[in-house]
C-alpha cells in the first residue's frame, strides 16, 4: 500500500497547507491593500529570525493582494533585482488581466492592453524610472495598483537603496504602489541606518516571532486531518510543545512525526516523540548553526556567560561579571542579541534563550 503524503512543508519558503497565526497581521495588511491611499501598513517590512515564516507571508500576502486589484512584483535582493521587478511586473500585470479580461474589459483584447502599448519592454526606452512610471501608468488606467515584495534584505546590496530613493518618488507622485519587504533582524536595522533608505524608517515594522500554542495546535489538526489521519489529544499537546511556537519547527515536527506514523491512522503521543527527536535535529541544522554563524565575537561570548545558569534566566549583572565588563557594554550585546531573536527579555534586568535548542547547541558544542 502507498504511503500516503506527508501533508508537512518543511522548506524554506514553501507555502504551509495550513498558516498557523499571524491573523492580526494579516488582518491589517489586508485591510491596507483594501482601501489603499494612504495607510502606512502598504509600506511594510517583515522582520524576524531564520524559519520564523517571512518568506511565507510574503507569498502569503502577494496572493491576497491580487483579490483587491493588485498585481505583485516577488523578487529576492539580490543583483539584478531592479529588471526582475520590471519583468516580475509585467508577468503579472499579463496574467491578471487574462483572468480579469473576459468579466472586466470584454471588448479589449489581452495584447491590445499589454502589447502594443507597453513600450518599457524596451530596455533602451529610458531609464528604470521611466520605464517603471510607464508601467505603473498603464497599471493605474486600468485601476490596478503594484505589489512590490523584496525577500531577504541585504543592507549591502546597492541595488536595493537605490530602490528604496526611487521608490520613495513613486510614493510622493501617490502611484497606487504598495512595497513590503522581509529580512533578518540585523539586516533590517542596517538597511535602516542607510543615510539613502532613511524614508524606509517611516515603514511599518512587524516583527514576526512565536505562533501562540492553540494557533499551532488548530493548525497541526487542520493539516493532518485534511490528510487523511487524525491525532490523539495528547500527542497533539506534545506536538504544540515541540514545535514551541516556531513555524519552521512545527513544519519539522509535523514531517517526522508523519514518516513515524507510516501506515496507520491515528497518531500517538510516542510517534510524536519520535517525530521531534529527528526535528530537533533538523532545526539545529536548518537554523540554531546558521544562526551561530553569524554571531559576532561579542555575541557569542555574551551567550557564553549565560550558559552557568543552565538555560534558565540570565541577570545582566552576572553576565556583566562573569565577561569582566560593564553594564554598558553588556547592554549593546544584549539589544543586537534580542533584535536577532536569539534571547529574550521578559523580565527587568534578566534574559533568557529564545531560540530553541540553541541552549542545547550550545552546551554540546562546548
Ligand atoms: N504561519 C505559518 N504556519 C505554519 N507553517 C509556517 C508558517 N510560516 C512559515 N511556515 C513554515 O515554516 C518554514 C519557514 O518559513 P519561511 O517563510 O521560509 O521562513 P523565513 O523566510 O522566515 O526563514 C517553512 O517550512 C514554512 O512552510
Ligand atoms: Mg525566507
């Protein structure tokens, strides 16, 4: 007999059956793309740590979108990230008015709109600006606005501030444009600090972190039952508590639990501690080293001193001690360390590890 398919999506970037969450979020952004103008949500940066599920919402989001008459632009900073804008574009202004065509515009045919009038399809007609404002106009005779979403923000990538100028024109010539970007947490605050994308400050942050408990568990539900098995209450509890509110996790959790489960229908409290012990496994993989990696010296030696509390909470005075230096030092390791999502602060003056299994990455690896 064929297994049947794991319903989980533990990949970067890929669409989850079920979005767990973000319902607030979504909320606001959707209601942005609804009455358009000016409502600061249509400039948006996505902000949070690796498999917190930015790409996702991007995706997410872009889809929606074009349900209110925008058509979205998806591409990742990266050189060249101007021309695929241009043809990103296009593509979809091209797909958008073939589904729109036949109820909206019965007598003009596809090319008649998007062929021959569209001239920036030629490189040589003007710059990136003109050929952008000729296309936005097309865009808005035909009462459509452009979704732009930039993917993983890269603070270094010159291609990207000039954007952030130009795009900062398309706003005050009020273009039905809408821009949402994602990053990590430090590449964020860079890009930020750039003298040139200082307009970009004045964007709505959102910082994505942790999907409540019940919003997991309704989600684990959905997608396994929609799949064809069910789970016990309890193995559902352990479920949610392995995936500890981290949208990759939970995607990781889900996935091994169901290869354990093989043939059978109903999944047990033991197939899920089987499922976590090899997710667990993958997280450290797909994120707690990444992550490492690109800590800095002062980083890591800040974690360093908070590992003899055994990966309860941390004072900041004894880390402060135990590093030989002062509060105020301390202090600026601590700020770069909860922007990236790898501690917490939930108490004055104490921190705790916020990223899963690092602790236990850490303690290993020592
Ligand atoms: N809201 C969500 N609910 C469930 N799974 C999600 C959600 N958002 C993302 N995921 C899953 O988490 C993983 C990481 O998502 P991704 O968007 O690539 O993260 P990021 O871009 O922040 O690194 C993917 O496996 C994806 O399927
Ligand atoms: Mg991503």
């Amino acid at each position: 007999m064929a297994l049947s398919p794991n319903p989980f999506t533990p990949t970067f970037g890929k669409r989850p059956h079920v979005l767990a969450g973000r319902n607030d979020l979504l909320q606001e952004i959707e209601y942005a793309l609804r009455t358009g103008g000016g409502d600061p949500n249509l400039c948006s940066l996505f902000v949070g740590s690796r498999g917190v599920g930015k790409t996702v919402l991007l995706s997410y989001v872009a889809s929606e979108a074009a349900k209110y008459g925008w058509v979205s632009a998806n591409v990742t900073a990266r050189p060249g990230m101007l021309e695929d804008i241009l043809e990103r574009a296009t593509e979809a202004a091209d797909s958008y008015v073939k589904a729109q065509g036949r109820a909206r515009l019965t007598s003009i045919t596809v090319s008649a709109l998007f062929g021959a009038t569209w001239e920036y399809r030629d490189p040589k007609s003007g710059n990136w600006r003109t050929r952008m404002n000729r296309l936005l106009d097309t865009l808005e005779e035909h009462g459509i606005g452009l979704l732009i979403t930039v993917d993983e923000v890269d603070p270094t990538l010159s291609e990207l501030i000039d954007f952030a100028a130009v795009y900062q024109h398309f706003v005050r010539e009020d273009r039905r444009i809408a821009l949402f970007m994602a990053g990590l947490p430090a590449n964020v605050s860079a890009l930020l600090s750039d003298k040139t994308a200082s307009f970009l400050r004045r964007a709505a942050q959102h910082q994505l972190g942790r999907i409540e408990d019940e919003d997991v568990a309704v989600a684990f539900r959905e997608t396994i039952e929609s799949s064809g098995k069910t789970i016990e209450d309890d193995a559902l509890n352990e479920a949610v508590s392995a995936a500890d509110g981290f949208a990759y996790m939970m995607q990781l959790v889900g996935f091994r639990t169901w290869q354990a489960v093989g043939e059978r229908d109903v999944i047990e409290k033991e197939d899920v501690f089987r499922g976590a012990k090899s997710a667990r496994n993958d997280f450290i993989d797909g994120v707690v080293k990444k992550t490492c990696e690109e800590l800095s010296d002062g980083d890591l030696a800040f974690l360093e001193a908070m590992m003899p509390d055994g990966g309860a909470s941390s004072k900041l005075a004894d880390i402060a001690k135990r590093m030989g230096k002062t509060a105020n030092y301390v202090r600026v390791y601590k700020t770069r360390l909860l922007e990236q999502g790898v501690i917490a602060a939930r108490r004055r003056g104490e921190v705790t590890f916020e990223m899963p299994w690092l602790y236990e990455y850490l303690v290993e690896k020592v």
